[in-house]
C-alpha cells in the first residue's frame, strides 16, 4: 500500500478529549468478591494443614474426594488460637478506612453477618491472597513510586 | 491550518535546512508558524536557528516533560523566537523520550485499570491541543529525527502530513519504501489517515537527471512540486551563522548569486503550494477581502 498524495487528516479536527481519555484515578482496590473466593480456597488449604496433623478417622473414604475434617474456625477455642506469630504492621487512614468498606464485601461473598467475620481471620486471609498476586502488589508499590528506585 | 513533518529516512538530506527554510517562507507571507524540533541530536534546527541554548541545562522545561503531563513550567515559555518564527526547541531530554512515556504508561495504565492503554504516540498532539496552538498558529511543522520511533510517530499523529526531502537515488527511493512501512503500520494502530504532501528531490547536481528523477518520484504517485539543486554553500553558511537561507542571503552574501536567489525563489513557491494545499489564505489577501 503506498501513502496518500495530499494532506492526511486534520489532527486538530476532533475533540482531543475524546482521544486521549483522561485515565480515572481510582485508588487500587482489590476486587473483593473473586477475590475472596480465592481467599476461601486458601482458609480451606490452611483448615487442612491444621486437620493434617489430627487422627485421620475416615480412612475408609477413599473415593471421597475430601476428607470430612473439622474447619479452622470450629476447631479452635480463641480466634487467637494457632496465631502465635504477631505481624504488626502500620497502615495509612485511607486503608484503615477501606478496611470496613472490604470487611462487609467479604461478609457479603460468605453470606454471613460483617460482624460475624472476625478481622483477625479477614486480615490473615487477605494476606494470603496477596501472596498469591505478588505482580498486583508490586504495582501498588510502583503506584508509590518504587518504580523509581 | 497547515500541518507537517518534515521526514527522511536517510540523515543528510537537508531536511533540518528545507524545514526551517520553508517555516521562514510561511512566515514571511503573513502566516503565524510553530516549529517543534524534536530531534535530540546536536545539529538540529534549534541550533540552526540559534534557539538552542538551554539543551544541556537539566533543569529547564521541556516538550518532553509536557508529552508526560509533568511540565515544569508554562508552555509558552518553552516557546522561542527566530526570524518570525517561533520555535519548541531540542533538548538532552528527548533522548529519553521512549523510556518516559513507557514509564508514564506504567503508570497511568496500572491506576486506570486493565483495559486502558495510554496513547504514547499522541501525546504531542494532546499538549498542543490543551495549549489551544491550533486557534494560535497557522502553521504547524514537526522536525524529528530521522530514524523511526516515539519523536516520529508523534510528530506524525500531531501533523497527518509529510513533507518528504530525499536523495534522488537507490537510497532516496528505499527511504520511501521505509516510510511507507512505516505510515502504514501508524495508520493502522492511531487509526489515522496520514497524506504526503510533496517529495522534494533536494541536492541535484546535474539538471539533466532532474527530470527523470522527478519521474520516478510521480510515478511513485506524490506530488513534486520542486527540484532543489545542490547548493551545499549556501546550506553550509546557514549552519555557520546559525540562521535561514533567506537571511544567510539578505545579511552574509556580499554579492548576490542568481542560482542562490532562484533556490529561495523555489522554497518561497514550495511553501505557498503547501499553503494553498492547506487553503491558508495569505494576510494580505485576506485584508484585501476584507
């Protein structure tokens, strides 16, 4: 194909705007309620983990795909039960005000009541899946400008 | 309004020279004109027309630095002035205009989410836009540097038009060939339709071959509304006093030189064809009119 002869377009004919978008600034959220299934995934993982070192009594199930196992949540007596690492970790009022808005979301995705959902287990959880993006964490880290370090 | 880049593919062509030759010419028949130099290389048209003297300074505002929506300063003080015309000039930061706006891609797209894209090749057009140089100039001409990349691919979004100088030979004819890969590929992905306004065989030395040159080129099917002799003195002592051809003439010529006064002659009529390409109406005709 070879190039028109002539003038091309008129680059200043059109609304520039409607071009070049300008991007919405948007604080980073996570998208709670995929994500939360995930996090689910990995509670599960973790509930197995626990179970793994208790008498199995079921070894006649084999066909089960899943053995019947006590989840995490009954099996404890205290919410701290289990938690013998304590990470304390400083977080900006934006986040810690995000936090109820994410709390509620995934109260939501559980169909439980928000104040049935224990932060210790949501922030563990939360934890978790961001360990399984950690490309997604970096990009918030860029967004605070380690891309220029 | 009249927009273009001036593009070659191949360096040393008088490319540089014929754009702010032609810029002068638009200026002088009563048209306000911007230049946007946007090649980082020393021999520029900045320096040509002698506007070059923050380009090392590391500190100074620069086009780049409004292409990534962090300018330092107002755009109209990166503005100069020379001969009538006014210029953007080069500066060091244009060498990192690629990593910049992959940078600022980085990060516009990771705050703006997964399906935005941001626009690196129109972010020239987008800073003339919000600085309203349409509604202030009636000549817009990008000079970048000639090899393909981000300072080409904005200049040609911003501009949708080429003036193509060349060589007349083997070279000059692939350098087409190159530009259109590369027009083509442009059109495809900025969704634009890009124009070539005119080839303009430059440096001939024997009038003899003008004429099949000038063949070959149409018969490329472009417009070629001039042939422009070799006039490597001439060109040469523009470098050297840092100004126009015209001015090189009017002020550093003892005695006139007829072929030199016709190669003016050919850029003032090369710049009202591009004109009326354009239909710019000339001042005076227009304070005739009225």
């Amino acid at each position: 194909m070879t190039m028109k002869s002539g003038a091309g377009d008129d680059p200043f004919a059109d609304d520039t705007s409607e071009t070049d978008p300008e991007p919405e600034q948007e604080p980073p959220q996570e998208p709670v309620g995929e994500e939360s299934a995930t996090g689910q995934k990995v509670n599960d993982k973790a509930a197995s983990d626990i179970s793994d070192s208790s008498p199995d009594p079921s070894s006649d199930t084999e066909d089960s795909p899943e053995k019947p196992e006590i989840p995490r949540i009954m099996a404890r007596s205290s919410v701290k039960e289990n938690r013998d690492s304590v990470l304390q970790f400083f977080v900006t009022e934006d986040t810690a005000q995000q936090e109820d808005a994410f709390e509620r979301a995934v109260a939501d995705a559980l169909e439980i009541r928000t104040k049935d959902l224990m932060k210790l287990d949501l922030r563990e959880a939360a934890y978790l899946v961001a360990m399984q993006h950690p490309e997604e964490t970096a990009e918030i880290l860029n967004d605070w400008g380690y891309e220029y370090r | 309004m009249l927009t273009y880049t001036t593009y070659s593919e191949a360096g040393g062509v008088g490319k540089t020279t014929l754009a702010a030759n032609l810029a002068v010419a638009h200026a002088d028949n009563g048209h306000k004109v911007l230049i946007i130099d946007m090649d980082q290389q020393d021999g520029s048209l900045s320096h040509l027309l002698g506007v070059d003297a923050d380009r090392h300074d590391p500190d100074a505002d620069t086009i780049v630095h409004h292409m990534i929506d962090r300018p330092r300063g107002d755009f109209d003080d990166l503005i100069k002035t020379s001969e009538g015309v006014d210029i953007i000039p080069s500066h060091d930061a244009l060498e990192s205009l690629g990593d910049w706006l992959d940078k600022a891609a980085d990060f516009e797209e990771a705050a703006a989410g997964e399906d935005y894209e941001y626009p690196r090749f129109e972010q020239l057009r987008r800073v003339l836009a919000d600085n309203d140089v349409p509604n202030q100039y009636d000549v817009i001409i990008v000079d970048p540097p000639a090899t393909a990349g981000p300072h080409l691919y904005n200049g040609i979004d911003a501009t949708r038009s080429l003036v193509i100088p060349m060589e007349l030979s083997g070279k000059g004819k692939q350098s087409i060939q190159g530009l259109e890969s590369v027009v083509d590929g442009l059109e495809d992905s900025l969704e634009i339709a890009v124009g070539v306004l005119a080839v303009i065989p430059n440096g001939t030395k024997r009038t003899t071959d003008q004429e099949t040159y000038r063949k070959e080129v149409e018969g490329l099917g472009y417009e070629v509304p001039v042939i422009l002799a070799d006039r490597t003195s001439l060109m040469e002592g523009c470098w050297t006093q840092q100004c126009s051809a015209f001015k090189y003439v009017e002020e550093h010529r003892d005695r006139k030189r007829d072929y030199e006064l016709e190669t003016l002659e050919q850029i003032r009529s090369l710049a009202a064809q591009l004109e009326a390409e354009a239909n710019l109406v000339d001042e005076e005709e227009e304070v005739t009119a009225a």
